[in-house]
C-alpha cells in the first residue's frame, strides 16, 4: 500500500510518499504523478515514510526525474532512508536519481 500526500507551492510540489513503492502500487502511482506534475518545474519527493522500492517503483522514480528534466525542471529526493539509499545505490542509480 502507498499513500502520498502533496503540497504545491506555485511551481513547486512536494510529494510525500507513505508505504510501498513496488510493482502493485508503482503503476497508479506514476500515472497518477505525471498528471499532477504537468505544469511543475521543481518537484520533491519526500521519502521519509518509504518503507520499501522494488525496481517497478525505481523504475517510476526514473521516469518522473526524466520527464522533469526533460522539461528544464527538477526532480530531488529527500529523506532517504539507508534501505533506500542502499538500494539506489546497488543498482547503480546515483547518477541518475539525485538524492538530496
């Protein structure tokens, strides 16, 4: 189960994410944040409450970082825990996620 909360503050939104980010929720998740971020130009997810990301919910994590940057805009992680940073880690993601 994943529950999300935002805040938007013009441009800006901060997405909290609360649960799993796995193959069962990552699919609503993404379609549901790509309508969401469509006029956001700097976008926070605040992963403090993940409790786990399978590569179905990296997978949705790379997309929205590449449609923000794709548009010129941000896409920043925060509040990783070690279990998600250890795992952006492991699959070689640094790069390309930019945890804050």
């Amino acid at each position: 189960m994943l529950e999300t909360s935002k805040t938007v503050d013009g441009t800006s939104m901060t997405i909290a994410l609360n649960g799993r980010l796995d193959v069962n929720t990552s699919p609503d998740f993404e379609t549901q944040t790509l309508e969401d971020i469509a006029d956001v130009i700097d976008l926070t997810l605040d992963v403090a409450n993940l409790e786990y990301v399978s590569s179905a919910g990296l997978r949705a994590l790379i997309l929205l970082s590449k449609t923000q940057a794709d548009k010129g805009g941000t896409c920043i992680i925060v509040n990783a825990s070690d279990t998600v940073q250890q795992v952006v880690k492991t699959t070689g993601l640094t790069g390309v996620l930019n945890l804050a």
